[in-house]
C-alpha cells in the first residue's frame, strides 16, 4: 500500500488554477521531495494533503484514508509542518511541545525516543520563548513538535527556508534518520542541492508537476550538452551570450553562466573569439555534467 | 478530556504573558466605572446662576435666598440691566439667568400675579431643562407656603422616588457599565484569540490535528468566562464600595445571571472570530458593532420608551438591554427570579442561538 496516492487531481482558486491534474505515489519509508519556484502549487498541494483543502476534481489517499472522507482519521496520522512558523511564539520551546503532545493525546516522555535527536539539541533553551529562537532552532521546535505523537506520514513544506546552511544539512541528516526507521516523508525544497538528498523528487511549475524521477535519473534526462562559462563580469558576459541565436539556455549560476544549444553546440573556440570580441577577460569554459538545477530550467522553459 | 485542558491551559499562558490584554482585562473596568460614576453626571450641584432684580424687595430676596440655598445653585453675579444678561452667558460660567420684574411684591399683593423670568442656557439642553425645572419647584414651593397662610384649599403632593431616594446617576451607570463592559471584554477578547491563531498560523496545526471544532472553540471561551465573571465582580465591589450603589436582590442570582450574559458575549465573539480571519476586523467590529448599540440601544443611557419606533424595534435585538433590565430588577428593585424569567429566557435563546451559528460556521478546513 502507498503511503500517499493522488490521482488526478486540480485545485482552483478564483482566479487562477493552483493545481492540475497533479498525480503520484510515496511509497512507505520514503523521502519524496518536491521542487519548484513560489507559487507553484506546492503548498496547496500540500493542505490537500494535511485535509485543510478539498481538491476541485481527482482523489487524494492517505494511509489508504481518502483526504475529504475520512479527515478526522488522517489528522491523527500525519505530522505538518507548514511552511510558515506555526508555534506559539509566547509559549517556552518546552510548553509548545507539551502542547502539541497533549492535543495528540500523548506525552512528550511517551515519545521521546523519536524526537531525541532533533530535541537534544534545542534542549538546553526549553526555558526559552519560541519566538526567541534562532531560524534554524524554530525549525527544529518545529520539527519536534510535528513528530511528537509518532505520525506515520510527515509533510513538510520548506522546513529549511531561511535556515542557514549548517542548520539545513543537519535537517536533513534528521529526515534520513527518520525515514530509515520508517516513516514517510513528503519535503517541499526550493533549494535545487536538497533534491539530490531525496529518494524520488517531483518537478513542479505552475501546479503542474513536469517529472518524477529518483535525483541521478532526473539528470540523465537532461537531453543537451551543457557548459559553464566564466568572466570577470558576469553580467555582461550573460546578455552577450543570450544575443548569440543559437543559444537555447543561458542560466546564472553563482558566478559562472550555465548554457545550451538548439542544435549542434558551438565550439569552444567560437565561443572563447566571441568572448574575447566583445571585451571579456578571464575567460573559461568547460563542458559539465547537468545538475537537477539545470534539468529544472529546462524543464521550465519547455512549454514555451 | 486530556487534550481540552491542555488547550485551556495554553490559553492561560497567553492571557498572563500578555500584559496588555491584562491590563485591558483588570484596568478597564475599574477605570471605566471611576470614571463614569465621577465625571458623567446627570445631577446639578452648584450651578452658577445670575439674578437680575429689578424690584429688590422682601419678597424677590427671600426667593432668591431660597434660590440659593438649596444647594443646587451658586450666585455668581448680581445683575444691574438687562444688556448683561446676553454678556454672561457668552462668558460662559452662567447657566441661567433669574429675572424678577419690577415691584414684584406691590404686584404679587395688588393683583395677584407677579412676573419672574428665567433664561437658561439651552446650547446644553439637557441641562438647562433640569435647572429650570429645579427653578419652577423652588417657585411653586414657595407659593404654596405663601398660600398656606391664605387660601385654606391646597393640593401637596408628596414625591417619593422608589428605589434610588436620591436619584442617584450611578444607580443607572452601574448596570450599564457592568453590560458594556462584560459585554466589550468577552467578545472583543474571545474574538482576538480566535483571529490572532487565525493570523499567526497556528491554526492551520490546530486544525490538522485530532481537536474537534467545539473543543477549540469552548477551549478559547472557558479562561474568558473566569475573567470576566471576576470583572463583574470587581465592578459590583466597586460600585458598592465607593459609590454606594446597593444590591438589594440575591447577590447568587445576580452572579448568576451576570454570568449567563457573559456567556452570551462570548459565544457572540466566537460568532464574530468564526466569519473573520483578521484581529483588525475583528477588533472593529466588536468595537463598532457592539459597543455603540450597548451605549445607545439598551437603555444604559437613552430610555427605549422615548425612541422612534424603528429604533425600539432594533432595541429588541439588542441582548444587553435584557441584561441591563435584569440587573437594575435585582440589584435596586430586589426582585426575585420570577420577575427576569423573560429577560433571562432571552439570554439564554441567544446564547444558543450563537452557538449554535459558530460551531455551524466554524470551518474544520481552510478557506
């Protein structure tokens, strides 16, 4: 039995389609991720699945528990974490948990086993008020509170959003734990470096979801040859690549500009006259394997 | 049962952090009714008046003597002619202006009749009215002890007010504090904590987790109804200890039935919360939507009687006139139950009445 399964599925709001025709599976145990830009309809998506939204058409299971029959039953089932700060920031991090265990009808001492990991660590600040905590310590709180009555399914919608990096990867190395002792997990990320963490990820624009692969696979897909271009001034060096017209993408990443060709790419040489033409320095450029990042761009600028 | 007191427990904990909402919680009302019972006060006490005599003789000085030692009225000037009279008023300390004619007491025996003129200052007519009325008693007192060593046929009538002997105005102030502000506090508060979950997110966790829609909503009223019942009392102590205002009823009974209102304003606040999603609005309309119909429509200031039809229809509408009825029949008439059973049974009908729309409208979803 899946431990999600959503078929078909569309969600309307007055003015725009937040959702369409959405369908996928997560198996039990799993860590399915989903990725795509702010408004794409993931958190949507994910009320829908926390029973807080009724999808307009389609089917959604939880556990096997349909999300619109059989709500009552779900809530008790799953773990959310919205992705907004959702604890009581005059609560002490101790009183929150409490809070939320006993609302479960559980207790903290029942469960702790589960949450030590994450606990331990915002431990020695359980006299303090949520709402003082650093980003990253909320998410843990965050994440403690989600996890204390021993849901079966957790879904998270970006839990690492303004965490910073070392807080982001010890999330993570959190997630991991928790799946292998079972539980399944449904993460939404827009950092394209947490989908390679991922068992499965599911590429998603405009409440469309484009493509569901494990991460090594999405980026065998990527169907061009790809290359980075360096300059001492990258933005420069990105509109003088765009006018060339055989030029099918031309991305920023970090300092260095991602591209493809429509067709056969253009050699190096060319590219390294043309450069050097329009005035550009330091020039270098390599042939590189595709990240999910770029297998994402891609995608997106598909339809058009 | 578990899960409902950790609810009401978390609830606590956000009423005592906060001390705004204690302040407006404990400070309110004791300023409120302080400052009602002090300053809004519908009783004249040396009102500054001016006399304009124009006979000065014995009779015109022992009215005016009476006039002015009645307590109600202070001389502030004696007038000479009558260009001053329209001078003092523009100055303002004058309320009214006694005017004898002339050879007041040669007319009074030739003829029988005299002439005195009073001009009030009507740019405050409630208050002129009173001090004119006030006037014309002294008058007509002062006739009839005349009179009594005259004409053997007289009529006295004997005024006795019932229930507030000095007709007091904090008599009527008391119960109508006591409705607009258990009425203010529990709505406006149970409404904000409503919307205040609503606005920082936390009822979206709320909602996705086991609680069913009358735990959340009795779990937000319960700490409220403690609250409140204590403002009640502080402003029964109150008004009885530095106003004198008595509880001649059953002061179970009134306890009783203050906290059956209470429990209407809250269920009427939760009503409110259930339709809004902002403290803002929330705010407003328990501000707007209840405090002004409270003042206006319950008889707490206005009487009901006195209104254009219209508005004593809207008046019915209104719970905290019930209340207010409720209260003045036990506090100052010493009525017992039987005689609040309808206003009571209406208490009750909208208190069901809003709880039952709340739960209705209480959304177990988002939007």
């Amino acid at each position: 039995m899946f431990s999600i399964l959503v078929d078909h599925i569309e969600k309307h709001f007055t003015r725009v389609k937040a959702l369409n025709d959405i369908s996928f599976t997560v198996d039990k145990g799993e860590l399915f991720g989903f990725i795509g830009p702010d408004g794409a309809g993931k958190t949507t998506l994910f009320r829908i699945l926390t029973t807080l939204l009724i999808p307009d058409h389609g089917k959604a299971l939880v556990n096997g528990l349909d999300v619109v029959k059989d709500f009552r039953k779900i809530r008790q089932d799953i773990g959310y974490m919205p992705g907004k700060f959702s604890l009581y920031s005059d609560l002490t991090v101790e009183e929150n948990l409490n809070f939320y265990a006993t609302v479960f009808g559980t207790t903290v001492a029942e469960n702790y086993d589960l949450i030590r990991d994450i606990y331990s660590q915002i431990e020695p600040f359980k006299k303090r008020m949520a709402g003082k905590l650093s980003g990253g310590m909320k998410q843990k709180l965050a994440l403690s509170c989600a996890l204390i009555h021993k849901p079966s399914v957790l879904i998270l919608d970006e839990p690492t959003t303004g965490v910073d990096a070392v807080s982001r990867l010890e999330f993570w190395e959190m997630l991991k734990r928790l799946k292998n002792s079972g539980i399944s997990i449904v993460v939404a990320t827009p950092y394209m470096d947490e989908a390679s963490l991922c068992d499965r990820v599911a590429l998603i624009q405009n409440g469309k979801i484009m493509a569901i692969s494990p991460p090594s696979e999405v980026i065998k897909t990527y169907p061009r040859q790809l290359f980075s271009i360096k300059s001492d001034d990258i933005f420069s060096l990105l509109n003088d690549l765009r006018q060339i017209p055989q030029m099918h993408t031309v991305f920023a990443f970090g300092q260095s500009a991602h591209i493809s060709f429509k067709q056969e790419p253009l050699t190096e040489n060319f590219l390294y006259e043309y450069l050097c033409k329009k005035g550009h320095s330091n020039i270098k450029i390599s042939h590189i394997q595709a990240t999910i990042e770029d297998c994402f761009m891609d995608l997106m600028i598909k339809p058009q | 049962m578990k899960r409902f007191l950790g609810f009401v427990v978390k609830e606590f904990y956000h009423i005592f952090r906060d001390y705004r909402t204690l302040l407006i919680l404990f400070g309110m009302p004791a300023v409120q009714l302080l400052l009602f019972g002090y300053v809004i006060t519908n009783e004249i006490k040396d009102a500054r008046i001016a006399i304009l005599d124009q006979s000065k003789d014995e009779v015109t000085r022992k009215i005016s003597e009476k006039v002015l030692s009645s307590g109600y009225f202070l001389l502030d000037k004696n007038l000479n002619s009558s260009k001053e009279i329209e001078q003092v008023f523009r100055n303002g300390n004058v309320k009214l202006v006694l005017i004898f004619g002339a050879d007041f007491s040669k007319n009074l025996d030739k003829t029988g009749k005299a002439k005195v003129q009073i001009i009030g200052d009507a740019s405050d007519p409630n208050t002129a009215n009173m001090l004119v009325n006030y006037i014309q008693g002294i008058l007509s007192n002062y006739l009839i002890s005349l009179n009594a060593e005259k004409a053997p046929m007289q009529i006295t009538p004997e005024v006795r007010m019932m229930y507030n002997g000095q007709m007091k105005g904090v008599y009527m102030f008391v119960p109508g504090l006591m409705a607009m502000l258990l009425m203010l506090i529990s709505a406006l508060m149970t409404s904000l904590s409503i919307t205040r979950e609503k606005e920082l997110g936390t009822m979206e966790l709320l909602l996705v987790s086991p609680l069913k829609p009358i735990q959340i909503i009795i779990g937000k009223v319960f700490p409220y109804v403690f609250l409140a019942f204590l403002d009640a009392c502080i402003i029964i102590i109150l008004g009885n200890t530095v106003f004198g205002v008595p509880v001649v009823g059953s002061v179970a009974l009134l306890l009783l039935e203050s906290l059956l209102f209470i429990c209407m304003a809250l269920s009427l606040g939760i009503l409110i919360s259930t339709t809004t999603s902002s403290q803002q609005i929330a705010m407003m309309l328990s501000l707007v939507a209840l405090m002004l119909p409270t003042i206006l429509l319950s008889g707490f200031i206005f009487p009901v009687e006195n209104m254009p039809l219209i508005l004593q229809w809207l008046c019915y509408f209104m719970p905290p006139k019930y209340f207010i009825t409720i209260i003045k029949s036990i506090m100052l008439q010493g009525n017992g139950f039987r005689y609040i059973v309808f206003e009571t049974g209406i208490l009750v009908g909208f208190t069901l009445l809003f709880i039952l729309l709340s739960v209705k409208k209480f959304k177990v979803r988002l939007s």
